[in-house]
C-alpha cells in the first residue's frame, strides 16, 4: 500500500464482467456471412476430396459427375454434406447468439427467414417440397441449438442489465 494520499486505494475486487454488447446490425449479416462462406468452402474441400477419391480409382469427370447428380437425398454423399452444413449451421447460431447478446431470438429468426428466402432461390428447382422442408426443418432446428447452447452457456447474464 502507498503513502501517497493522492492515489486511490488499491482493491482486489474485479468488476463483473458478462458476454459483452451485443450489435444486431453486425450479428446479422455476420452470421449470414459466416453460414453461406464457410458452408461452401467446406462443401468444395469435401467435393475436392471425393472427386480425388473417386479419380484415383480411375474415373472419369463426366463418371464422377454423374455420380454427384444421380445422387439422392439419403445416399452417402449427400449424408456427408448434410452433416457438414448442420455443424456450420449450429455453429452460426452460436456465432448470431454471440455477437447479438440482447435480441439473441429475433436476430437468429431474422437470419433464418433471410436464409430460407435465399435457399429457395438457390435449391428450389433441385428438390422436392418435402425434400425442401425436411432440409427446411433440420437447418432450423440446428440454428436454434446452436442459439440454445450459447444461451445455456451465458445464462447468468441473460436478462440482466449491461455490466459494461
């Protein structure tokens, strides 16, 4: 401890400290960012590897593209990219939960609505409407997970005023 009379006394106490500010204008397009960005690189390093695989074993390009489009929706490869982007979709709700903080549910819906909108346009004429909503469903649902585990993670400071 100091002598010096000018100089505030010295504490252990640490401030509390929570999740951070939150910034819905950044979590959302942010999260669109990452789920599309990171979903389509991991889906072309896995489409490389296949197709390195299946080259190997000495097919052709148009033997390897029919392989990729008489592909149905439950056959081994398209099982491999759902996973894929399942886990990039739980992990961009956790990332939307993140970056959020305070409007965690309507920022994740307002990014899933944005994303079924664009997945319509992309998928539309691909798929089947049941195939559509089943992936529609599965997409959802690993979003809200993924919002789910941050808040579960960050419960002590949910509903609480900002500490910062």
């Amino acid at each position: 401890m100091s002598n010096n009379i000018y100089e505030p006394p010295q504490s252990n106490v640490t401030p509390p400290t929570g999740p951070g500010k939150g910034n819905s204008g950044r979590a959302i397009p942010l999260t669109l960012i990452f789920d599309y960005g990171v979903t389509h690189l991991l889906t072309f390093i896995v489409a490389a590897f296949i197709t390195s695989f299946y080259m190997s074993q000495g097919k052709s390009l148009e033997d390897i593209t029919a392989i990729f489009e008489a592909a149905g929706l439950f056959s081994s490869i398209n099982i491999l990219f759902l996973a894929v982007g399942l886990s990039v979709s739980f992990i961009s709700g956790y990332m939307c939960a993140k970056w959020s903080v305070k409007n965690v549910w309507r920022d994740i819906v307002i990014v899933m609505v944005i994303s079924q909108v664009i997945e319509t346009f992309l998928y539309w004429d691909r798929l089947s409407f049941g195939e559509y909503m089943f992936l529609t469903v599965l997409d959802t649902t690993a979003m809200v997970l993924g919002v789910n585990r941050w808040i579960k993670q960050h419960k002590k400071y949910w509903n609480k005023p900002d500490l910062h």
